[in-house]
C-alpha cells in the first residue's frame, strides 16, 4: 500500500510538472547594446517622445502597435512618454521571417529530395515594422517554421540631436504570435538599461504559453 501511494504521489507530481512546462515557454535573444550618455544617463522619470522614419509614418497601421509595446518595455527602466515636455526620442522598429525547413533523411538529403525556399520582406522600408514573408517548400516533408525576428531601439537626446542609446535583439524559435514575443525581445533589449556590458549576450526570459 505504501508503494502504491509513492507512486501515485509521484505521478501526480510529475504531471503537475509536465504542465508547468506546457503553461510556459523561454524566449532566447541575442542582445548587443551601446551607451553614449552626454553627459550623464537620464534620470528616472525622464521623458521621451518617438520618432518615425518616413516608411513608418500613416498609413502603417503596426507602428504605433509597436511603439505601445516599447512604451511598456521603456517604462519598466523607468523612462515616461510625454511628447510635450520629451527630452529624448525613441525611434524603434521590428522585423519578422518566417522560415520554413526541410526534413533530412539522416544522410544529408532532404526528405524527396527537395528543398525550401523563403520569400520575405518587412512591410514598411526601412526596417520600421513587423515584417512578414511566404515560404514555397519543394519536394518533401518540412520542419516546423523557424521565426527570425530582429528589434532595434534608437534612444537620442533632443537638445543636442545626438544618439546616446542604442540597443538591437535578435532571436530565432518557433513561437509565431509576434506581440508577446516581440514584447519578451523588447524587454530583453532593455536589460542593464541605461549602462549596459560590451558585447553580445544571451537574454533568456520566460512568458506564458
């Protein structure tokens, strides 16, 4: 009977385990970000307003879906939009491709054959929105598509029109829904804000399923 109930304790467990795992998942970016604050980094409060190149403006209708979720992300570092009064801009901007992959036969073919092919672009020149592309397989079966989604974020300081912060996130995985996790990106792009380390590191955060 003791035997019983252990392993009933643990299987209950287990499945409990198994489906924290299955309520989340880990976005991994590649974070590189320079500092140049002139002459010292904003205080916390400081105010900004953003900025947008010409393939940004009207009528693209994802910008300012992006400008929200980096006004979120600026705001947990401690910066406030507030355009009247704005000391800094923010320029930011997102792509996403989608790449589809082919299934290897374990003798460094693809299943059938074949091969993929990607076509993609960002919507929006510049770079300045989420972008979207079409995959074409030819031949056989496919892996689950890959997404390669790059954010950068441009922080300059009005007064003298000087680029004073900037910060680039890049990361592939398979997660499609591009909000959240562009908004994970985001806020991996900002870690160590306002004075980050040299060099490239990896941000691994974990948001819901």
């Amino acid at each position: 009977m003791k035997q019983a109930l252990t392993a009933i304790v643990l299987g209950a467990s287990l499945i409990g385990l198994l489906g924290g795992c299955a309520s989340s998942r880990l976005v991994n970016s590649d974070v590189t970000s320079f500092a140049r604050w002139v002459p010292t980094p904003p205080a916390p409060g400081a105010s900004y307003r953003f900025e947008r190149l010409p393939s940004q403006q009207p009528p693209d209708a994802r910008q300012p879906a992006l400008e929200g979720l980096a006004q979120a992300a600026l705001a947990k570092v401690g910066l406030q939009h507030n355009p009247q009064v704005a000391a800094f801009s923010v320029q930011v901007s997102a792509t996403t491709q989608p790449m589809l992959r082919p299934r290897w036969d374990g003798y460094g073919y693809p299943y059938g054959g074949g091969s993929s092919i990607f076509i993609g672009s960002g919507i929006g020149g510049g770079g300045g929105s989420v972008g979207f592309g079409f995959g074409i397989p030819i031949g056989g079966g496919m892996e689950p598509a890959l997404y390669r989604r790059d954010v950068t974020l441009v922080i300059r300081e009005l007064r003298g029109n000087t680029a004073v912060y900037e910060t680039r996130a890049f990361s592939e995985d398979p997660w499609a829904d591009d909000g959240p996790v562009i908004a994970t990106m985001l806020d991996a792009a900002l870690r160590n804000f306002p004075v980050p380390p040299v060099g490239t590191r990896r941000i691994s955060i974990e948001i819901p399923r």
